[in-house]
C-alpha cells in the first residue's frame, strides 16, 4: 500500500510541475533556454517569401524576393506588398523574436514598414510595431524590431511598406530593398 501511495504521490507532483507552466514559461524545467540566433542569408531565406497581400492598383509585380531581401519596386498601390517570415516551431517557447533589417539599397522613396501577425491584423499598438527609416535613410542603416510571441501565435509575421504617415516620401513611386541580417529567438 505504502508503495501505492508513493507511486501516486510522484505521479501528482510529475502532473502539477508540467501543468503549472503555461506554452512560454519554462522556467520550472531543469534547463534553461537560450537566445537561438539565425544569420545566415540561406537559414533566412528559408523563411522569408515575398507578399502581394491585396494589389490596389494592378501593378503586377511589386515585391521581389533574393534569398534574404525583399525589394519594393512599385509606382503605385504600395499598401499590404512586403514578405512574410514562418518561425521555427521551436520559437513557441521563447518569449520574443528580434528582427534586424538593414537597407541595402534605395534609388526612389522612404522606407518604412508595418508588421502584421497575419493578414489584415496589424501588431498594436502600431507605432510599436513599425520601423521608418527618417527623411535621410543611408545604405547600410540597421534597425531590429522586437516582437512579443504572445502577439504572432501563429509562429509568423508579416512586414509591409507602409505609405502611409510618411508624408508624401514614402508614398510611390518607390523602388528598395531591404535585407533580413538576423533573426533571434530571446528566451
């Protein structure tokens, strides 16, 4: 009997500590997560594709995809064209992703992009979620945008040009490319 109980009483304490923590916080586990970083052009390039979420004015192509970099190329109908980035399922169980993008090349327009967890939802509040490169953006400027996982369930999100509050810069005609230089998974 005596052995029973034993047997029962480990059972439930196995049974409270894995029930006890919810999807993202693992802090009750004998390990510890670590950053997991992504930064090879290949490993993000699996990733990433190139989106053409609704085309407002008939401009075919828009958005192009090289491995790592989307280019907008666009002279009119900007709104909802940019990429989507599918996360590992192992992301699940950190608590936020970092996303450094860095222009690497510009010849019409400024950039700025929103971010979507999918489509039609944008991340909120928007002006947490949006990166806009100023009235003077340089090749070569760098900016990381950090998402809560709580805010992508779905493991993705979408990244948009945005002509929108850019005042008439980042309206089109516009025509650059933006490259995806890392990817961290934070605990």
């Amino acid at each position: 009997m005596k052995k029973k109980l034993t047997i029962i009483a480990l059972l439930l304490i196995v049974s409270l500590a894995f029930f006890s923590c919810d999807n993202r916080d693992f802090s009750g586990f004998p390990f510890a997560l670590e950053p997991i970083e992504i930064d090879t052009p290949a490993d993000i390039g699996a990733m990433l594709v190139a989106l053409n979420l609704h085309n407002q004015s008939g401009d075919p192509v828009g958005v192009t995809k090289a491995v790592n970099k989307i280019t907008f190329n666009m002279t009119e109908g900007t709104d909802n064209h940019g990429g989507r980035v599918t996360l590992p399922t192992i992301a699940a169980m950190y608590h936020s992703v970092e996303v450094t993008f860095k222009l690497d090349s510009l010849t019409t327009g400024r950039p700025k992009i929103g971010f979507k967890a999918a489509v039609g939802v944008d991340l909120t509040p928007y002006a947490d979620f949006e990166i806009y490169w100023g009235d003077t953006p340089s090749v070569g400027d760098a900016f990381t945008q950090t998402i809560p996982m709580s805010k992508i369930p779905a493991g993705s999100f979408i990244f948009t040009h945005n002509q929108w509050e850019g005042g008439d810069m980042t309206k089109p005609p516009i025509n650059y490319t933006l490259e995806i230089t890392e990817i961290v998974l934070i605990p």
